[in-house]
C-alpha cells in the first residue's frame, strides 16, 4: 500500500510538472508598426544590408537619387520597441541593419521579424547578410554579394558577378550579365541566362540550368542535374542523381556517382573520369 501511493504521488508530481511547462504563457509577434527610411544616394556606390528574420526585396530603378525604405516590424505587445533599425553612411557606402534584439521564446504564429522593401539606384554594388525569409532581388547593375541562412531567393537582371552563400532554400536566378558563384547547402537551383562563367558547389537538390556563355563547373553533392545550352566546357562532379547535358562546348565528368547519364550536343572534348 505504502509503494503504491509513492508511485501515485510520484505520477501527481510528474502532471504537476508537465502542467506547468504547458501553461507557459506563449508569446505573439502581432504588434505591427510601419516605418519610412530615407538617405541621400549623391556618391553613394554600395550599401551593406545586415537582416535578420523576414522578407527583404530589392529593386534598383535608374535615375533615383535617394535609397529608401519600407519596413513592416512585428513584435510582441509587451516589448514593442525590442527591435533594431537603421539606415546610415559612411564614406561611399549606405548601411541598413534590420533585425529583431531577440526571438527566443515560444511564440504562437510567427516569431518576431521585420518585413523590408528596399529601393537603391540601380548602378548601386550590394552586400547582403540575411538571416531568414524569402529575398527577392533586381534591376542591379552593381556586383551583388549575398550570405543567406534561409528562405528562398529569387534574383534577376543583374548586370555584373554575383556571389551567393546560401544555407538552405530553392535559388532562382535569370539574366545576370557577369559570374554567377553559388554555394548552397540544399534547395532546388534554377538557372537562366549567365552572361559569364558558372561555379555551383552544391550540398543537395535538384540543379537546372540554361543560356550560359562561358564555363559551367558543378560540384554535386545529390539531386538531378539539367545542364542545356553552354558555350564553354561543362565540369561535373556530382554524387548521386541523373545528369542530362543538351548542347555544350565541351564536357568533363570528374565523379558521376550513382545515376543515369544522358548527353546530347556535345561539340568539343567529352572527358569521363568515372
């Protein structure tokens, strides 16, 4: 009798427990406040965006002499102000910081984060250091150099190199006029239109590619592989999934792993080290 109300009390002390874990009072990111940035472009050539949660879009326009900014901030009720943002110069560059003081927490819905729309003149350089949320980018004539943790990422009519480090997310990108270097963790790659040379270092997910008119050079960790119409030498390293090559300069395979391989048009050197 005595072992039997231990293993009651016991039971009693373990509910006990777990109710107060669940009545934790959860905390929502539903207080919303609109914010307008502006800042003078005259001899500004670069802006340094650091973000942290939330979506980020950015649209170059010719002619705009000025960058400026929208921000959509949630935060819980009870710290409204528990947020950074700022938009300032120095020397030829603009520096916009976007972020949230802290979002650990249980939070029902969204957790807090800061929803951005960003104009700059279009001949303007970036450098983006973005946390997580979808980005959304174009009409940038500058180089663009993007460090991403999360979210997909879309980016178009580029008109020089850009570089991307990406954790994970789909990437779709079309008609950049320079270098595209990509490095990503997983996520499906859509390529259309590379006015230059193509390195991708791929973790896993699916690649398409098209329209590049210098080299590809693909590092393949898993995914199916879709690389059409290239100019220059197409070199493969890939771990497992299909390869399908329409119409290329010339190829290399350096590992094709495990997988179906199709190859078609190819007009120069056909290398299989595998």
């Amino acid at each position: 009798m005595r072992v039997t109300k231990i293993i009651a009390a016991l039971g009693l002390t373990t509910l006990m427990s777990g109710c107060v874990v669940i009545a934790s009072t959860p905390s929502r990111a539903n207080f919303h406040q609109h914010q307008e940035l502006t800042i003078s472009a005259k001899a500004l050539t670069a802006m340094d965006i650091e973000a942290g949660s939330g979506s980020l879009v950015i649209r170059g326009e010719e002619g705009l002499s000025a960058i400026k900014v929208t921000a959509d901030i949630y935060t819980d009720k009870k710290n409204p102000d528990d947020y950074q943002l700022t938009l300032d110069k120095s020397a030829k560059t603009a520096f916009l910081v976007a972020k949230n003081n802290s979002s650990s927490g249980f939070w029902v819905g969204n957790s807090p984060h800061i929803d951005l729309v960003v104009h700059v003149p279009a001949e303007m350089m970036l450098e983006i250091n973005d946390g997580s949320g979808d980005i959304e980018i174009s009409n940038i004539q500058g180089s663009l150099d993007v460090h991403d943790g999360s979210g997909d990422l879309t980016i178009e009519n580029i008109g020089s190199n850009v570089n991307i480090k990406d954790g994970s997310g789909e990437i779709e990108i079309s008609h950049v006029n320079g270098a595209l270097n990509i490095t990503d963790g997983s996520g499906e790659i859509t390529i259309d239109t590379v006015e230059g040379d193509l390195t991708i270092d791929d973790g896993s997910g699916t690649i398409y590619a098209k329209n590049i008119t210098g080299n590809a050079d693909i590092d393949d960790g898993s995914g199916d592989l879709t690389v059409k119409q290239v100019t220059g030498i197409v070199t493969i390293d890939d771990g497992s999934g299909s390869i399908n090559i329409d119409n290329a300069g010339g190829l290399k395979i350096l590992e094709s792993g495990s997988g179906g391989l199709k190859v078609n048009n190819v007009k120069g050197g056909f290398q299989i080290d595998s």
